[in-house]
C-alpha cells in the first residue's frame, strides 16, 4: 500500500516536473499577450503611440465602417479589405490544391528510393527562407523580368506584361510559398487510398468520372480539407507576400495590422484587426476538430 | 479499370510529365536566383553579360569591378557578420531551449495519464496555429507593457514559446511509435526513473529529438516575421536585414546572399530529413 | 548521453550571456539613422579622430522610429527624425537638450534651417540636410520631364509605369499641391479634392513603393516619385537617369540630429554633434547624399556639379515653392482614413 502510494505521489512530481517549463512559458509568453491584446483592442489609440486607459469599443466599430468623428461617414472599408484578404486566402488554397493533388498521385504511385527522393524534393523548398522564396518571384514577375524577357525574346509579345503588383501575383508568391503545406496532408491521404474500394465502384459500372467524384474525392477528402486549413491561415495573416508582390497596391488585413503597429501608431486598431484574423482562424479550427471527431466516431479516418 | 487507367502507360507519361512540371514550379524560382548571383549584369538581370564572383565578394567588403553604382552604399562586412552572429545565437539557444522543454512535456504526455490531458494537447500546439502575425504584435505589446527591453533576449523568448510546440510534435511523433517493453524491463530490473531515463528512452528517441532541434534551428533562422516586431536595438538578424535590404531595392548582392543563406538551410534540412526518414 | 546534453547546455548558456547587454564602454557611440542616410566615409572618420566605436542601426520611417524607441529601444545615442517627429520625440519627452546652439561651428549652420516649433534655438537638435522629394525618371523613356502633369499624362499613356511612394502623407500631398492646397490642410473638402485626385490616377500608377532605384535604372519603370537623393545615381549615369522638382511645386523634408534622453554616451554623442558642423566633413556627407546643405559654409566646398545642380541646391523661386510638413496631431486620421481608401478603392 505504502509503496504503491510513494511511487503515485513520485510519478505525479515527475509530471508536474516535466510539464512545468511548458505550461509556464505558455503562460506567461503565450496566453497571457494573447489576453493582454485583447484587452488592447477595447482602449483608445494614445496620440503619440501606446494606449490612454479608456474604454473604447470604436476600434471595432470602424473595422465594420461606423464612422468616428463628424467628418466620416459610414463607409466599410476595413471590411473590403478583410474581405478582400479572404478571397486571397481562398484563391490560395484552391491554387496550392489544383497544383499538388495530381503531383500527390503521381508521388504515390513510385516505389521505394524512388518516392523517398521526390519527397524530399517536394519538403526542401519549404526549408529555403521565406524572403528568398519570395524575392524570386519579384525576379521572375517584374517588366524586365524572366518570364517578360524570355517572351520578348521569343518575340511573342512586344510590352511587357503587367504581371507583378497585381491580386494574381500576390496570389501566386502565395501558393508558391504555401504549397507544402497542401501537399503533405494530400499525399498521406492518397498514399493510403484503398484501390479496392476503386475496383468495387467499377464493377459496379460506375465510370472512371462517376468513380473518381464518388470515392476517391471523398476518400481523400480529409488531406484536403486539413491541407486548405493549414494553407488558409498562414495566407490571411500574410503581410509580406503582399507587401513586396503587391507593390502595396494590394492591401491585406495584415498589411493594415503592420501599419497600425508600425506606422499609424494605432495599436488598438491593429489589435482589433488581429483578433479578427484569429477569430476567423479560431472557427475554421473548430470546424475542422469536430468534423474530425464526427468522423473518427463514424470509424472513418 | 480506373486503377487499369492510373497504371497505364499514357497516364504513367502524363502523371510523370506533370510530376517534372511540379519540381519545377518549386525549382525554378530558386535556380533563377543562383544563376542570377553569377551575372555581372546589374541593371538588368534576366539578360546574361558574364560570369562573375563579385556580388558575393562585396558582401564581405570586397571591391567591385563590374559596377561603381553599388558600391556607394555596400554594407560593411563587419555588419553582415554581426547579423549573421546574432541570428546563430538566437537560433541555438531558442532551439536548444525548446528542444528542451518540447522533449519533456512530449515524454510526459506519452507516459502518465491525467484530468484534461486531450484539452492540453490541443493548448499545446495552439502557438503552430496562431497566424504569426498576431503573435508578434501580442509578443510585442507584451514585451512592452511589462518593461522588457527588445534585444536578442526577446527574440529567443519569442522563438522558443512557439518552437517548444513544433519539437513536442516532432518528438511525440517518435515516442508514439516506440516500444515501451523495454523501459518497462529496465524498471523491472531494478533501475530508477532517470537511469531508464538515459539508458533507454532518450537513446530511443535521440532520432526525434534531434529532428525536432533541427527544425526548431532552421525555422527560427528563417522566421521573419515574428522577429520582425520583437527586434529591438542592436539586434537584427540575417532574415530583418534582408527585408531591409529588399526595401530598399532589388540589388545583385542580394541574389548572392541568399544563394548562401539557401545552402545553409538546405545542407540542415537535408540532414534532419535524412535522419527522419533513416529511423522511420 | 550525459556528455552531449550537458556540453549542449553550456553552449545554451554561454549563447544566453552573450545576449546580455554589453556594458557600453568608453569610446562607444550608437547611432540610430534612416538606411542610407550617411556618408560610412563620415563615421570611420569619426572612428578613427576620437578613437569611438560607431555602430549604426537603420529604420526606413519616422513612425517606425518613434514606434521602435517607445517600444523601449533603448542603447541608442543619436536619431535623425524629419522637423515634425523631432517636434513629437520632444513633447514626448524622448530627447534631452544637447547644447548645439553654443557648440563651435553653430554659426556655419543657416539660421533658416531651424525649423522645428518646439526647438527654436537649436537647443535640442542640429539640423541635419534637407531636399526636395521630386521625380526620378529614365531618360530612355521619357526624354524631358519637368512637371507633376506630364509625369501622369505620361502614366496615363503608358499604364503601370510609374510609382509613387508609400507614404501617406507624400502621396496625398501631391493631390494637395496638384489642387494648389497646403500640404498640412485640415480641411476635410481639400483632403478629399486630394485623396480623388490620386483615385483618379491610381489605374495608371504601377506600384506604392520606395524600391525603385534599380526598377528606374533598368526601365522597369519609367518615372518615380522619390526623394533627392537619387541625384546620386542620376549623376553617376546623366545620360540615362535624371531627377527634377516638379514645376508645380513639392513637398521637401529636412532630419535633424537629435539626442536621446536615454542616451548612454552622451559626450560621444555631442562630439559627434559638433564633428558633424565642420564645413569638410558636412560636405563629404553631402557629395554622398546628394541633399540640400544646412551648412553654408560646406556648400562652398561641394563639386560644381552638386553645388549648381538645380534639385540638389535649387535657387530661390523653386526652394518657395517646396513646402515641408507639421505634425498633425489628432487630425493626422483624416489622412490615414483617405490613404486606407486609396488604397483600397
């Protein structure tokens, strides 16, 4: 009895022991900024920067588009342009998906050092920095760029096309950088397709088209999903992407929470703002949990 | 006959045909930037002149024969040293730290059973999932409002709180797959929680672990934008000056430096994923 | 094992003092200054005359200073904000008078160049250079370019060429002077006549940038909105690229060096102050900036093709037409709110 209790009270020390650090530094370093910006975003902006310690609900207010002083009126600019950030967003993930849902096919099909080689192939770029990635964007897209200088050489066009600070080349430095996040939940999906289920559809006369809407979209309907949402997230709080693709002329809600903070020395606005993107984010989440949960309950993986 | 269709011979073509289009999607922006560096051509760089190793010779201060334009204004390669320095030791102590602390609460969420330990998991990876740029404004006003100076020692508090989850996933991994027999015999033989500790669970999971530290290392090498609102004086890493550097214009040099940033984070990564996919 | 994780430890360690502040020894000196905004020629000098060791972190706006040294970015001696954030930092109580005014030299400074409102008699900061912020264009694409009107007429033609900066308050102020308005109105029908102005020209300007240098030189673009500082590459390649103060008149900007409050070196800082009002070393700063001098004495010593250069030391009818910008307190939101619909519109 005494010794079974001596070993319960010593394994409890060594988890509390062992979960500390965490739990602290997620406190302290995560938690509770994460709560203090929230508080922020209900104080009004200091003129200078920082805060006054009042009650001030507006910042709020003016991201829906209420005006705040007499001389604005109502007009939900903020709101275009989260609403423009989302359509971004989701051009994102259908761009990564269209793009790495065959390659996660053509992956899947290839044997032994083979597939390994390609996997590796498809993860290093992931690893190259963020700012690279997107400089080389900048490289091919600009005027006197790669894609307008080999097209003019090849005499297939005479003025370069306007291809860089535009949605399209925010967009494409987006799926670009984000598409290993797409491929990998795709890959482990299609990787463990189950071709009977295939062949049963056929020999019940289903047609390749029929088969293909039917059971394999369906059956490798989790890596999408979980793909799109881990593609999703990173996109809608971008702010580089857009800031060197889009010459800022294409303006994203984190493009707006970086000036608040760094520019316009709005702090509360731009809390305001990121609490919005981590809404958005929260709910996707949320979904996403408890789709799995119902689907793990189904028995279905 | 769908599977027929996916093994035949037009398909194979077609889906390897589109598998090259892929890898090349993701290549070609990267080689361009290498081929780039080589080009003595500073005014416009998609059209070849010639070879040269300038644009890498005067990031670490060297003269320039091929163009007076920049040389105005090269940085000073006593300042690329110090960024580079500063991003190392960021780097290693945030990755160290987190290597750290993600192991230990990976190995006590695997071992011992409690009250509410699905909703702590969930915590757990919550900082992978907030956008990172909420929480380098959260980390900012934090810092800020508690009267933290911003320096290096912010960075690395930074760094760690989210890598700490990415090594906790990583190790987890490695620890869900993992034989516990044999700690059970160890303890059986008589051995205490710390000698199995070190005798046979972390040799066990060494591959993980340092996994988890190379990941943590590279991603906190790379991370722009988290450091990007908790730098403070004096302390700007190798991916901050490069932002700068891209604000202020596309240059030559800035092909050369990230050529070498690339081979760095590449000869990392490949060793991570080696060992990966060595062990599994 | 044990081995490996302690020796990993200690390099976590000794990785972690590192970090510590450094003590700022004798003959240190930090300086906190725009990218590009100093001749590195100066600071060696410096360096090697009075045996100082000069570091010097850059930030590429006012707001960005001001929000960095609140943020608590303390270390750094000397800053260089425009009038009007000089004029902010010192209500804000973030600057500490520096004496300049009865430092030897002062008197080579021109008196029109004290422009702050908090600062009359220098007693804070010395003022620093000053310019004009014009266009930089490309020679190849457009041979001859000396006005506000030509340079949209240009960009109406020739869609997505041109860019103006990323700055609320250059941008807008374009509008105003193109309406022939202050650009420090408050008036919310001016701010509006400027802000549809810009709307107007929007579809045809390519970009919001300030990283254009290169993209001019190689024709990427053809013509931006920039600060005079471009003279520098303009004169390095005269046939190709030129910079002009548009007819219609521009804004300018002058920096002022100022010393913090939390200054560590303060000494060092006022040496440097004074080094930096010798006629020699003000005009080896100028050749590199190509700016506006505040030095009269030092603009006698500058090379004929800066000292009669009409952007870089413009005569008297331009330097009339350049207006330079206040602090707006509380109604600066006027401009954030119509740059937000600018660029979303």
């Amino acid at each position: 009895m005494t010794s079974s209790d001596t070993i319960l009270k010593r394994k409890r020390r060594s988890l509390i022991l062992l979960l500390a650090p965490f739990t602290v530094m997620l406190s302290v370093f995560f938690l509770v900024p994460l709560g203090i910006m929230m508080v922020y975003s209900f104080l009004e902006p200091g003129l200078y920067g920082g805060v006054e310690w009042n009650w001030y609900p507006y910042n709020y207010g003016r991201i829906i588009g209420w005006p705040l002083n007499d001389y604005e009126e109502f007009e939900p600019i903020y709101l275009k342009i989260f609403l423009n950030s989302l359509q971004i967003a989701i051009m994102t993930v259908i761009g990564t998906f269209v793009i790495c849902y065959p390659a996660a096919f053509w992956v899947s099909r290839m044997q032994g050092a083979k597939k390994n080689l390609a996997l590796f192939m498809i993860t290093l770029p992931f690893f190259a920095n963020l700012l690279v990635r997107i400089y080389a964007w900048l490289l091919l897209l600009r005027p006197t760029g790669f894609f307008n200088t080999v097209l003019q050489s090849a005499g297939l066009i005479i003025e370069p096309l306007d291809l860089l600070f535009t949605n399209f080349s925010v967009i494409i430095g987006m799926v670009y950088i984000l598409t290993p996040f797409m491929f990998l939940p795709i890959y482990a999906n299609v990787e463990k397709l189950d071709y009977s289920m295939v062949r049963a559809s056929q020999d019940l006369g289903a047609n390749p088209l029929q088969t293909f809407r039917r059971v394999i979209l369906p059956l490798t309907a989790p890596g999408i999903i979980g793909g799109s949402v881990i593609v999703f997230i990173p996109a809608l709080g971008n702010f580089i992407v857009p800031s060197f693709l889009g010459g800022s002329k294409v303006q994203m809600t984190g493009n707006l929470i970086e000036r608040s903070f760094l520019q316009s020395r709005d702090w509360p606005f731009g809390a305001a703002l990121a609490l919005l993107i981590m809404a958005s984010v929260v709910v996707l989440v949320v979904f996403q949990l408890s789709r799995q949960a119902k689907a793990e309950a189904r028995g279905v993986s | 006959m769908l599977d027929k269709i996916l093994n035949s011979k037009i398909w194979a073509t077609l889906f390897k045909g589109y598998g090259f289009l892929f890898l090349g999607f993701l290549y070609l922006p990267l080689g361009l930037i290498f081929v780039y560096s080589f080009n003595a051509n500073s005014i416009n760089m998609a059209i070849w002149t010639e070879f040269t190793f300038d644009w890498y010779l005067t990031i670490f201060g060297g003269a320039s024969s091929q163009s007076s334009f920049d040389a105005a204004f090269t940085e000073s390669p006593d300042r690329i040293f110090e960024v580079v320095k500063h991003s190392v030791i960021v780097a290693l102590s945030a990755s160290t730290v987190s290597t750290v602390i993600g192991t230990a609460t990976a190995i006590a969420l695997a071992r011992y059973h409690f009250v509410g330990k699905r909703f702590y998991q969930a915590l757990l990876v919550l900082p992978m999932i907030v956008p990172d740029i909420v929480l380098g404004i959260a980390l900012l006003i934090f810092f800020v409002g508690a009267g933290f100076k911003l320096s290096l020692l912010t960075i690395i508090i930074g760094h760690t709180t989210f890598l700490s989850s990415y090594v906790f996933v990583v190790v987890s991994a490695r620890l869900a797959g993992m034989d516990t027999s044999l700690e059970q015999a160890s303890a059986d033989l008589g051995a205490g929680p710390i000698t199995t500790f070190r005798r046979v669970t972390l040799p066990q999971i060494m591959p993980g672990v340092v996994g988890g530290f190379l990941l943590a290392f590279i991603i906190s090498l790379d991370d722009v934008v988290i450091t990007y609102f908790i730098a403070g004086v004096g302390s700007q890493t190798l991916p901050l000056f490069i932002l700068a550097m891209m604000r202020r214009g596309l240059r030559p040099q800035i092909n050369a430096l990230a050529v070498l940033l690339l081979l760095f984070t590449f000869v990392i990564a490949a060793i991570g994923l080696y060992l990966r996919s060595r062990k599994s | 094992m044990k081995r490996i994780s302690t020796s990993k430890l200690a390099t976590a360690a000794a990785a972690l003092t590192l970090v510590a502040p450094m003590a700022s020894a004798e003959g240190n000196l930090a300086l906190y200054n725009w990218g590009e905004y100093i001749n590195p020629e100066v600071i060696e000098k410096f360096s090697e005359e009075f045996d100082v060791e000069v570091t010097l972190d850059t930030y590429s706006t006012n707001e960005e200073l001001l929000a960095r040294l609140q943020a608590g970015a303390t270390g750094y001696d000397l800053v260089w904000p425009s009038v009007h954030m000089h004029d902010i930092m010192q209500k804000t109580g973030l600057l500490q008078p520096s004496g300049v005014n009865k430092m030897p030299g002062f008197e080579n400074i021109d008196p029109g160049s004290i422009r702050s409102k908090e600062d009359p008699n220098a007693e804070y900061c010395l003022p620093y250079a000053w310019g004009a912020v014009g266009i930089f264009y490309n020679k190849e694409l457009i041979p001859e370019l000396t006005s506000w009107q030509q340079f949209f007429d240009y960009a109406k033609e020739n869609p997505g060429r041109v860019t103006m900066l990323d700055d609320l308050r250059e941008t807008i102020g374009v509008g105003l002077i193109m309406n022939g308005n202050s650009v420090n109105s408050t008036d919310k029908d001016e701010i509006a006549a400027a802000e549809q102005f810009i709307l107007e020209q929007k579809p045809n300007i390519g970009a919001f940038r300030y990283d254009i240098l290169p993209l001019v030189t190689s024709g990427d673009m053809a013509a931006s909105h920039w600060y005079v500082g471009a003279v520098l590459n303009a004169n390095q390649n005269p046939d190709l690229l030129g910079f002009v103060v548009p007819e219609e008149g521009a804004t300018m900007y002058q920096e002022d060096i100022c010393l913090l409050a939390s200054a560590p070196n303060p000494d060092n800082a006022k040496l440097f102050m004074q080094f930096m009002m010798r006629p020699d070393i003000s005009a080896l700063n100028t050749e590199r900036l190509t700016n506006g001098s505040v030095n009269t004495a030092a603009i006698e010593l500058l090379p004929e093709e800066l000292k009669g250069h009409p952007a870089v030391n413009p005569p008297a009818d331009v330097r009339a037409k350049l207006q330079i910008f206040d602090d707006l307190g509380k109604d600066l939101k006027l401009y954030t709110r119509s740059w937000d619909r600018i660029k979303t519109n």
